[in-house]
C-alpha cells in the first residue's frame, strides 16, 4: 500500500502517482471516485465501500 497526501486529488495527479508507484498489471482498487481514471496497462476494480458496509471480497 502506498499513500500520498496531495493539495488536489485531480485526474492527472492520480494517474501520475498510479504510474509512479505500481507495475503494469497491478489491480487497483479505489472507492469509485470518478477522477480514478487509471492507466489502461493497469487493472482497475472500484468498490462503494460506503454502499456495502462490508469489507470488499477482494480484500478479505
């Protein structure tokens, strides 16, 4: 797991720290914020975490 604190959670700021800090191939899962526009060499699965009050299959 990686973390950043950024001044603006755009789609160009995330994509840049999605290719910076992940190999291609890598699934990443994100809460389905719709700036999550990822590389398309990466696999992408979105979970409404807020929606299912559950810990997502992938993750458990």
């Amino acid at each position: 797991m990686r973390l950043q604190r950024v001044q603006v959670a755009d789609r160009e700021t995330l994509r840049r720290f999605v290719t910076q800090n992940t190999a291609r191939g890598t699934l990443i899962v994100t809460d389905g914020y719709s700036a999550c526009e990822l590389p398309p060499e990466r696999k992408h699965k979105a979970q409404n975490l807020s929606a299912k009050k559950r810990c997502p299959p992938i993750l458990c």
